[in-house]
C-alpha cells in the first residue's frame, strides 16, 4: 500500500483525535472531551495522555470513547522521567537531557504511529469544537489534507527555519534552500498514521538510531514540520491535497480575553470553521471563556 493513499475499508475511514494534557489544562480539557463527544461521531476516540501522576485528576473524564493513557507509556522504558524539572533523560544518551516539550513532541509521534486508525487528529486542551466534525471535515477526497501555508517561514521566524534544519537532518534530506520556507504548524492537526509510521523509518534509517533517541537528542525540533517535510520531500505533493485553512479560530496572544473580547473573537468565526482555540496561557477567565463558547456552540 503506498504510504500516501487511505486503505478501503468498505468505505469507512476511521479517526481518533488525540490530546496531550496535565494537571493545569484538566478544566479545559475536560470542555475539549466535551465537545469531540458531541460534534464527532459515535465510532471516534479522544485518547487523552497526561503525565502519571496527573491520571486521578483526570480519570472521571475516562470513557470507553475517551481512553485515558499514562504518557510514560507512549515513552521508550529507557525514558526517565525528573519531575520537578520537567525533563526526562535517556539512559543509554543521558545528555542533552530531554525537555518537557520535546518529550510531549515524542510522546504525540508514539500515539499517532501507534493507534489502528486511518486519520490522527491532534488537538491541543485548550481548542473546543463549536460544529460537528467527521473525517470528510480532513479528508473530504479520502485522503489526509496536509495543512501547508506556502511562504509562512520566512526571516521573522528564526525558529521555525531552524525546525525545518533540524526535520530535513533526520530525514536525511541536504539543508533547505535559502529563502522562504513552507509553515505546517496548524491547530488542530490532521495526519495519516501509516504516514507516521513510515517516517519514523525513515528518521531511524537516516540517523542510525531509533527515532525516539533521535528526536530527543534535539534542543530544537517540530513534529508538525517534521511530518510536513516528510511529506512534501519524501512522499511528494504531486496528486496531493494541500490547504491553508486551519477551519479554526485561535488567539495565540497571552493576554486575557473578556466578555466583549471574547464576542469579538467568536464574531470572526466562519461558517466554514469547526472549531476555537483559546491559548490556555492567556489568562482567559474559564467562566467567561466557558459561557461564551456554549453559547455560540448553542445558538449558532
């Protein structure tokens, strides 16, 4: 089966949406379940992977359509984890120690490449679905779209260009061209596991290493631009579906929103959009937050 092609399974193509979380997001997390298990269909798992010691903060949210993972479990056994830092070490490459962040990279990677499902849909805790979602919504041929806004790496974003330095490294691809670069970074994010789990070959193939050890011997790295490199260099876009619609409104900025700021935001949702990202680092009161996203889910 080429790698780049969805199997037929009678014509059912299948999806779980996966999302890491921890003890600080329990509240919106639990608002995102919420909301996969009303606008997404009855055969759809939300596999939520928080650290161990956060899993009793979550477990009233366990389900059997909302599975509830150890992210130590999705972490080679070699993986330690040092909590009052927020880092992990690799036993057999103890230095540089891993960070938090790379470790949550590795850990999104493990579970996408791991579950038995045609889509992957990753969605971070602090994004709530406002309409109903299935798999047309990402892959309306019966093919994953990639998310790719062509020229959005440019000069202004030094780290993102070093995230795709560090992506064509481990694919064993020469270093990009100078100029600018495509953005793949998108919230949510659909991928194709058969897509995940051949690249993750291909990183272990390249480097010499498995890919586990490999991404986490990085200070710098993206999953998204990972995948989205694999996809455009090895796989190639000929015939391939691509889009720069996110279908989701998001406020980045770490600045609360209140009523009104937060009726601006919903007014610039589009019929087209499924769903709104509120970054968990703004600040935003969970009541106000709460109401307003319930009702606009309600009445729009």
């Amino acid at each position: 089966m080429n790698a780049a092609n969805l199997p037929d399974r009678q014509g059912t193509i299948t999806l779980a949406v996966v999302t890491p979380s921890y003890a600080p997001d329990r509240e919106i997390c639990e608002d995102l379940n919420r909301s996969v298990l009303r606008f997404m269909e009855a055969d759809v798992t939300h596999h939520i992977i928080v650290p161990r010691h956060d899993l009793g903060l979550f477990d009233t949210l366990a389900g059997e359509r909302t599975p509830l993972h150890a992210a130590g479990s999705f972490l080679p056994r070699l993986m330690l984890s040092i909590p009052p830092v927020n880092i992990w070490l690799n036993v057999r490459k103890p230095y540089p120690p891993i960070r938090g962040w790379i470790a949550q990279q590795i850990v999104k990677l493990s579970a996408a490449a791991s579950l038995d499902v045609d889509i992957v849909l990753l969605v971070d805790s602090d994004i709530v679905f406002i309409r109903p979602v299935d798999t047309r919504t990402y892959a309306p041929s019966g093919e994953v779209v990639l998310y790719r806004k062509e020229d959005g790496v440019d000069e202004s974003l030094p780290r993102h260009r070093l995230w795709h330095q560090v992506a064509r490294r481990l694919l064993g691809l020469p270093p990009a061209e100078p100029g600018p670069l495509p953005d793949y970074i998108c919230s949510p994010c659909a991928w194709q596991p058969s897509v995940v789990r051949a690249m993750l070959e291909r990183v272990e193939a390249a480097t010499g290493r498995p890919w586990a050890t490999a991404v986490g011997g990085e200070l710098h790295f993206s999953e998204m631009v990972l995948y989205g490199v694999y996809v455009e260099e090895v796989l190639g876009l000929a015939g391939r579906e691509t889009t720069s619609d996110m279908l989701c409104v998001n406020h980045y900025d770490e600045v609360p929103l209140d009523r009104f700021t937060l009726g601006q935001l919903l007014s610039s949702v589009r019929a087209a959009d499924v769903a709104v990202m509120i970054s968990a680092k703004s600040g935003t009161s969970l009541k106000d937050r709460r109401q307003a996203l319930t009702e606009f889910s309600n009445y729009s």
